[in-house]
C-alpha cells in the first residue's frame, strides 16, 4: 500500500471505527479508479457501497472522509503535475477543473444550505494552485480579447461560470470592475466633453447602461439586471462628476451657455469629499490659467463674475465660492487697472471679454435683488459645516459688492468714475442727440452703493449736459453766425477733471461763431463767462471734389483745421507749413493728415507734402519722389478725441502731488536715497497735517517723475535723485 494510501486508511479507520476494512479498501481502491476517469458514469456497486456506509456511520462523517480523498487525488493529479494557464489555455484549463469538480461531487449527496464543505475544500485547492498574482493580468487581457471582439458566445460564458465555480469569482468581479471603470470613463469622457448646452446626467446614465449593461450582468454573474444596473449609474455619476470637475474652469469660461453643465454638476456633488475636492481642482485650474501676468485684468474680472454666478448655482449658501474667490480677489486688488476695469463695467463700456465684465445688468439685478430680501432674516440658516470661520452667509449673491470691495477706499473708484463718465458725456453721440440717459440711470444706481451725497461731483456733470441742452436752444433762437451753426456742451469746470490743454487755431468763420455763441450765453448768463477748449468736439462737413464726389463726414476740429488750410490758394502743403497754419503739434497733424488720406480727401505728393485728392481713381498709399518711393503714414487716427483730452485719474492724482516734490527732493538731497515706505513716514513728519496719500499713490508720483527723468528706482528698491 502507498504512503496516501496508508495515510486515508488510517484516517478512516481512525474517523469511521464502525467500518469494517474490508468495506475501507474497496470503498478505497474504488473510489481511486472513478476519480482517474473524469466523466464517467457512477457504479453500481461503488454506489450501493457509499449508501451502506453513509446509513452506517452518518452522512456528514462520510462526507468529511470524501472530501479528504478528494483533496489527495486533486494534489496528484493537478497540482503535482502543474496546470497549464495562459491566454490560450485558460478556457481549457478552467474547463478541465469545472469537469473535476462535477464528477468529484457526483457520488455524495450536496447540502441545500451554503455550507458545502466538499466545494470549499475545492476552491482551496484551486486558488493554492493557481496565485491570485498570476491570474488576474491573465484574466485581464482574456476578457479584453473577447470583449473587444465582442465574442460573448456560449463558449465565453462557460468558462466565466467554471471560473467562479473554481473559486476564483472576486477575482474576475475585481478585474471585470476596474476594466469596467476604464471603459465607462472612456465612453463619458468621448460622449460628453465638452458638451455643456444641454443636460447629460440622465443621458450618461442611459449611454452607459446601454453600451456595457447585458455584458456586465453575464460577467458579474447579477441574477437580475438590477444589480448591474446600480453598479453602472455609479459609475457613470462618478465618472461624469470627475469629468464635469476638472472641466470646470472652461464651464465656467463659457457661462452662461454651459448653464446645464452647472446644473448636472450640482446634483451630483453629494459628499464633502466631492465638494472639497471641486475647490481644490477649480481653484489649481484659476491659479494656472488665469492668476498670472500674461492675462488682462479685464478678463480676470470676466472670470470672476462668470465663477461668482456658476457657483451661486453649485452651491447657494456660498461656501464654495467663498472658498475659490478669496485668492482671486487677492491677486485682483493688487492689479493696478483693475478700479478702471471695474469702473468700465459698471457704465456697460466694454465691447469684450478682455476689456471686462459688463456690470451694468449686475448693477440693476443686484439692486433689484436687494430690495427683495428677508428684510426681518426669516430665512436665516447656521452656517455649513465645510465653511470656512470667516464666511458670511450671502455674501456671494452681491457681485458689484464683492468687486467694489476689492478696494480699501471707496476714492479710487470716485476718481474713475469721474474721468470715465467725462469721457462718456463729451462723445460725439451725446454731443449731437444730448443723450446720456444710460449714464444717468447708472449713477443713480451707484448713489445706492455709494451713499447720498458721495457721487455729488458726477451728478453735477449729468446736470451740465441737461442744461446745456436748453441753453443751446435758447441761444439758437436767436439766428446763427453767417449760416453756420454751433451747439456748446458748458460744464462746471470745478467739478469735472482737467482737461489736456491742446493749441489750435481755426478758420476765422469759425471763431465768428464761438464769438456769436458767446455773446448768447452772456444774456442768459451774465455772471459767468466762457473758457472755450476748441480742440474738444465733433464737426459736421461736406466736401465737394472736381471728379463730382462729395463727402459727408464727421471730424474733430483738428481735422477739420487741416483739411480747412488746403482751401487757399496754396494747394499742396508740407507738414511744417500746416503746423504754423493751425498751431498743433507734428504728432497731431501727422494723425490728422492720416485720417484724409484714409477718407480719401488728401493725397500725399511728394515726401510729407500733400494735396487735395481731387480725383479718387489716383487714390494710393504711395508716391514716387526723386528719392524713391515714400510710404504714407499710418492709417490710425483718434478712435476718441474726447477721452483722451481728458487726464486719467493716475494722472490726475500725480497733477495733485506736485506740490510735495519739493519736500521729496529736500529728503532724498540730504538724505540720501531711501526706500518709499521712509520716504512715505518723514513726508508725515514734514508737511504741516501730515502727509495723507496712500503708498500707491506715492509710487504712482515717482513714476510719473521717474519717466520725467527726475528720479529713478535703484538696486534695494530705493529712490534717488537723478
């Protein structure tokens, strides 16, 4: 007798002390033959043997002794002898097991209960056969080639039900599931980025069931397809919210068409886990994409009320945006264009993106919005649990509120508006219709942000140009100046900025007319008198040409004051003889001549001589002189005369501080050069009560004297004397 065969029958004997052992050996020898030939049919008399030992001894201890012959022919058989397993083998490898199985547990009776302990046994034996390391990139790449060429046959099916049958089900649930989670993720993020017009939850939902919902319920073995079913819209949720999260910043670059996006995305974030890891993505994306030098202010300011009303929609409270504005508010309040990008917005002068958002909707929605609040707070609520300590519940609702206070000082702003709404009142559109309705509106808007009495400068400004208007049409009731007519916007010169002073000298009729226009504001206004700006304004004039041409245009009076030159008896003109007909400058008759020959009314005929272009088929951007050809200046004129006669508000503020640059220079003198921080503390020490300008505007100061070549900025951050 061999050792195993020793070995069972001792542990018979000692397991089944009723059993003759005569009945052990035949049992024995029997049993070793049946297990030899897989697929045969169960004998008569091996049968009738294990029925008359199993009423015996008891059929659970026959069990237990089966099993153990079980185990020790399975060790002989296949794990001694090796298991062939690779790609090609493994349907054959786990079809050989499922048979053995089959037949091994052909001659006893199973339990109807969970508890088979000839199975477990089994299993065991084949997971140590097989290591769980080696199988699974086997199995993996086995399911890819079948999927792939979507061979789900009988075939196919078999083998996934003698796998799970060998013990080996959590393995293939694990590869199927990570597989599983690649190919969902790779159908979403092919289907549905960059897809934000139109709601994709539900559509994600229904995509994936659909594409991977029969296959995953024949692998993963579900009884019922809702099982699988959950599995899959968790994993299209999740993969959708992954995917909508690290979109975010473009989502939100592209709202409000990508407000379905928001919406999905809102539905889906669930847990602080997703909320937090939202910030932390979204706020990364802002930091390398937009919180850089390379971007415009304006855009950053665009950005940020596109991130304020996305995440209104995320997250009502606020938490999340209080949370991802801070660090762009940061990096904003230390932009130097970014008072006069706000200040664009809130009159509506943007025509992009760059320039900056357009706030005068968000000017009238807030106030709106203001007025329909809790006055009493009926609505309050306890702060969230992921909000930061110092939150405040609606804050975020408040867009023109969250920008204006990006400031420390309300001036900044009062000083832009100025400018801006000087600028906006002197354009040729007001000048002709009178129109500043918008502008109007707006400042009463703002009076609200700002306090009563706070805007009274940019009120004043508004009430020049309505009573400008009826003085104009007082005056012109009573006739014109030789035919022409005049119309004259007056302002307060205290309460409006300083305008550029700009040389000009026009045509004697037109004088006549400020002349004529004068002598009509007097007898209405005696006690004031009339400081003209000629260089400021719109001229409207018809030109007529030998070739029958006549051109209606719109220019300024330094145009105009050019063109006017050429109507003498001189008929071509350098630049020098226009500069002493009409007192400008070289740049500015320069930009004029420019802007006639753009319009075709001047012609360039000979190097910086020009003449009338009597006859527009010789138009050309070119002439021939004995020198060669000579190319015409640029074709750039003055988009808005107007505003740029007006100083800005830096410039303004620099104007201001000149009468502190001799005490600035006493210091830096006898001092020596020293940094603007001591610079800012001995001006508090030396000017009688105290030196009150801000460090910006100090340095603003400095610069402007800087590019004067009065001082200059040295290594350590220190100013000195030039």
């Amino acid at each position: 007798m061999t050792a195993s065969r020793l070995r069972s029958a001792r542990i018979f004997a000692r397991v089944f002390p009723k059993v003759k052992s005569n009945a052990l050996s035949n049992t024995r020898h029997a049993l070793l033959l049946w297990f030899d030939d897989v697929g045969a049919a169960l004998t008569n008399g091996l049968k009738d043997v294990l029925q008359h030992v199993s009423q015996d001894i008891g059929t659970d201890q026959l069990l237990a002794w089966y099993t153990d012959c079980v185990r020790a022919h399975f060790v002989q058989r296949y794990a001694v002898l090796g298991l062939p397993l690779s790609v090609a083998t493994l349907p054959d490898t786990f079809g050989t097991l499922c048979r053995a199985y089959t037949h091994y547990s052909t001659p006893i009776p199973q339990p109807q209960n969970n508890d088979n302990a000839l199975q477990h046994a089994f299993q065991a034996l084949c997971t140590n056969a097989l290591p769980t390391t080696t199988l699974e990139p086997l199995l993996e790449e086995w399911l890819r080639d079948n999927l792939q060429s979507n061979d789900a046959n009988s075939e196919f099916l078999k083998t996934i039900t003698a796998i799970r049958v060998c013990g080996f089900g959590r393995v293939i649930d694990g590869v199927f599931g990570r597989m599983l989670g690649a190919a969902v993720r790779e159908a979403v993020y092919e289907a549905f980025a960059g897809q934000w017009d139109k709601p994709a939850l539900e559509a994600a939902q229904e995509y994936v069931l659909r594409r991977f919902g029969d296959v995953s319920a024949l692998i993963l073995h579900a009884s019922s397809n809702t099982g699988t079913g959950d599995l899959l819209t968790s994993y299209s949720v999740d993969v959708l919210r992954n995917l909508r999260t690290t979109e975010l910043f473009d989502i939100i670059t592209a709202y409000p068409t990508s407000h379905a996006a928001l919406e999905d995305l809102r539905h889906i974030l669930t847990t602080a886990e997703d909320r937090a890891h939202l910030t932390s993505t979204f706020s990364a994306a802002v930091g390398k994409r937009l919180l850089h030098p390379g971007a415009d202010t304006g855009l950053i300011l665009t950005h940020f009320v596109h991130t304020v009303r996305a995440f209104q929609i995320l997250d009502p409270r606020g938490v999340l945006l209080d949370k991802v504005a801070r660090p762009i508010r940061a990096y904003l309040s230390g932009r130097e264009d970014m008072v006069h990008c706000i200040t664009l917005g809130l009159f509506g002068a943007v025509s992009s993106d760059v320039d900056g958002p357009n706030l005068a909707g968000e000017l009238e929605r807030s106030a709106k919005e203001a007025e329909a609040d809790d006055e009493w707070g009926l609505d309050w609520l306890p702060d969230p649990n992921d909000a930061l300590p110092t939150y405040k519940s609606g804050r975020g609702k408040d867009v023109v509120g969250m920008l204006l206070g990006l400031s420390e000082s309300k001036d900044p702003f009062l000083k832009e508006m100025q400018v801006l709404l000087a600028g906006r009142l002197l354009r040729d559109e007001v000048l002709k219709t009178w129109g500043c309705e918008n502008e109007v509106r707006t400042v009463g808007l703002l009076k609200g942000r700002f306090g009563e009495g706070t805007l009274n400068q940019l009120e004043v400004m508004l009430r020049d140009v309505q009573e400008s208007k009826v003085i104009d049409t007082t005056i012109k009731k009573g006739g014109d100046a030789g035919g022409l007519s005049l119309s004259a916007v007056i302002l307060s010169r205290l309460f409006w900025p300083t305008l550029n002073k700009q040389t000009l000298r026009l045509p004697a009729e037109v004088e006549g007319m400020f002349a004529f226009y004068e002598q009509g504001f007097m007898k209405l206004k005696a006690s004031r008198q009339l400081a003209w700006h000629k260089a400021l304004g719109v001229v409207n004039l018809s030109l007529d040409f030998e070739d029958g041409r006549r051109v209606d245009i719109d220019a300024t009076p330094a145009q105009v004051a050019v063109v006017h030159a050429f109507g003498g008896d001189e008929r071509e003109l350098s630049v020098e003889n226009l500069k002493a007909k009409t007192d400008m400058d070289d740049s500015g008759v320069k930009r004029a001549l420019a802007f006639w020959v753009k319009h075709k009314v001047l012609r360039a005929t000979s190097d910086n001589t020009y003449a009338p272009l009597e006859d527009a088929s010789k138009a050309s951007t070119t002439t021939t002189t004995a020198g060669g050809p000579t190319t015409l200046l640029p074709l750039t004129d003055d988009a808005d005369p107007a505003a740029s006669a007006i100083q800005s508000a830096a410039d303004s503020a620099a104007e201001e501080m000149r009468i502190y640059w001799q005490f600035i220079v006493g210091m830096l003198t006898n001092l020596g050069p020293m940094p603007i921080e001591r610079m800012q503390m001995m001006l508090g020490m030396l000017i009688p009560g105290g030196f009150t300008r801000s460090q910006d505007e100090l340095r603003g100061f400095l610069d402007v004297m800087g590019k004067e070549g009065k001082v200059e900025l040295g290594a350590g951050g220190v100013y000195k004397l030039m």
